[in-house]
C-alpha cells in the first residue's frame, strides 16, 4: 500500500487504520511501532523531511498511529 499523490493524508491513514484492524482480527498480534514504520516508510517524496525528522529525533517503538 503506497500513498498516491493526489491523496490527502487524512484519507491514507484511514485506509491503513481499516487494513490494520482487518489484520489484527485475524492475527491477534501487530505491533503498532511496526504500522508506524510502515506509514512512514510509504508516503511520497513530499514528506521526506518529515520521516527523516521522525525517525531521527523520536524512538520508533514508542510511536503510535
């Protein structure tokens, strides 16, 4: 999953937050430090700056949606 261009943020985070929870009934155990690596590790070049920020000066496994 890859957030298009034109899509806003606030339309993307609710796509993941339903794939999350579909996976979470099913599995029972996904981490919410890893959803985070993964919402940061896909949006577009726009956001660069801020995942670098991000990553750079929090601890990602405190980090929630």
């Amino acid at each position: 999953m890859k957030k298009k261009e034109i899509e806003g943020v606030l339309g993307y985070l609710t796509q993941v937050e339903t794939v999350v929870n579909q996976i979470r009934r099913n599995i029972k155990t996904l981490p919410a430090n890893r959803v985070v690596e993964k919402i940061l590790m896909s949006l577009t070049n726009d956001f660069e700056n801020v995942v670098c920020v991000i990553e750079e000066s929090k601890n990602l496994s405190m980090l929630t949606v």
